[in-house]
C-alpha cells in the first residue's frame, strides 16, 4: 500500500508537471498547424485529411519531436535547426552544415511531391514537414551553433532558472495561457495582401528573417537575463506573429504540393 500511493505522490508532482510542460510546448507547433489549415484550399484539405486516415494537422504537428524518445529515429535530429554563420549566407556554408532544417523541408517537399513515394512514406514526410516549417519560425531554431540555439543562454523566467530556446519554445505561450485552438482562433486578420507578403520567399529566406530576430534576443539576454512581464510585453506579440506567418507559409506548401 506505502509503495502504491508513493507511486501516485512521484506521478502526481513530477511526471504530470513534466508533461504539462510538453504539452504547452506542442501548443505552438498546433497553433501554426491548425492555422495553416484555415488557409488551405478545399481540396487540399480533403487530400491531406485522407492521407492523415482523418488526423488533423495540428494533431499531427507534434510527431516529429514525439519520435526523439526512440532512438532508431536518431539521425533526423539535425532536421529541426540549422546554424548559419554570422557574416555567412546559407548558399555559401549548405554543404559543410550538411542535413539541416532548410534541406530537411526541401527533402519533406519532393518526397510528397513525387507519385512513388508510398503512402506511409508520404505519411511522415507530410509530418515532418509540418513541424519543421514550425519549428524555422521559432527564431532560436536558428540561433548560434555555440550556444545549442540559446539552450546554453541561462536566463531567469519570473523568478525560476531557465534558459533562453526553452523561453521561447513552451514559456511565454505557457505563461499567456490560450489553448492552441484560442490561439490560432484569436490570431490577427490578415488581409489578401499581407498573406501574399508573407508567402513571398522561400525556407531559406524565411530562415534568414528568424535568425535576424535570433540576434536581436541574444542582444537583448546580454542586457537582462531576468525575464517576466516586461519581457513578456516586448516580445510576445513577435512570437504569436511568428505562429502565425508559419502557419500561412506552410498552407502556400501544402496547397503547392497537393493542389
């Protein structure tokens, strides 16, 4: 009996917490999904929906960092960043950084592009392909090859030792405490013209502008590394604006691939 409601105080105080945590983390990866879907064509949706057996796509948005617990799933962990030199161009370092997120994204876009690839195969590219043009969006997804994107950056979040990707990934949207489902819902009403803005380009292009905001974050931890609600005033409408500019540039994908 002692051993069972111990089990119960460690799920109750440490796992469930854990997992609270990754579940606010997702919510950025499905806010973006669930808004590039209110961008797709119909048809495309009807595509997607049938290769997904019905799975949504802010369901399957998540996948890609679901499979980092099994290891045989290893090698794609390069896909979900890439670390562009300061003073370099991505063009002029590709081949030395070898298999990265702008690559990955590529690779994700003829695989479902191409009429052999099977339906499991198309499966997890489609996948992937949603999660990684989530995760080029994120700015520290593109941060400094030293610091591991702002992993190594300590910083403190309203008191409590954290560093700055982690911030970024789950904390500021688990601070503003919307669902995924308020947050795309409540996103700002974009017109014709500003989507045809944002889907101008391409994912090197887009990785550019994210690291352009990276600098700007490691230049502003340099200054503070106390963050709370000053932080959160200053920077998280970036943020939703990311969530949102990811999402309407994966729906210009996807309407591409499977128009």
């Amino acid at each position: 009996m002692k051993n069972i409601v111990l089990f119960i105080f460690l799920y109750v105080f440490i796992v469930s917490p854990l997992k609270a945590a990754e579940d606010w983390g997702q919510n950025g990866h499905r806010t973006t999904a669930q808004i590039a879907e209110k961008h797709l064509k119909k048809r495309v949706l009807r595509k997607i929906t049938q290769l997904l057996d019905g799975q949504s796509l802010a369901v399957a948005s998540t996948f890609a960092d679901d499979i980092k617990s099994d290891k045989s799933f290893d090698k794609y962990s390069k896909w979900h960043y890439v670390n562009i030199p300061a003073g370099k161009t991505y063009e002029a370092v590709k081949e030395e950084l070898g298999e990265n997120i702008i690559w990955a994204i590529n690779k994700c876009t003829q695989k479902l592009q191409n009429k052999n690839t099977s339906k499991k195969e198309k499966q997890f590219y489609l996948k992937m392909l949603v999660h990684l043009v989530g995760d080029l969006h994120q700015p520290m997804h593109v941060g400094r090859a030293e610091d591991r994107g702002g992993n190594d950056i300590k910083v403190d979040w309203f008191g409590k030792h954290s560093n700055l990707h982690r911030v970024w990934d789950s904390q500021m949207i688990e601070s503003y405490k919307m669902s995924f489902t308020e947050l795309s819902e409540h996103a700002q009403i974009l017109s014709k013209k500003e989507i045809k803005h944002y889907q101008e380009g391409n994912p090197e292009t887009w990785a550019v502008e994210s690291k352009n905001i990276a600098d700007a974050l490691y230049a502003n931890a340099e200054n503070n590394r106390n963050f709370g609600y000053k932080y959160m005033y200053q920077w998280f409408p970036v943020l939703k604006e990311r969530l949102q500019i990811g999402g309407v540039r994966l729906a210009k994908i996807l309407n591409n691939i499977f128009a």
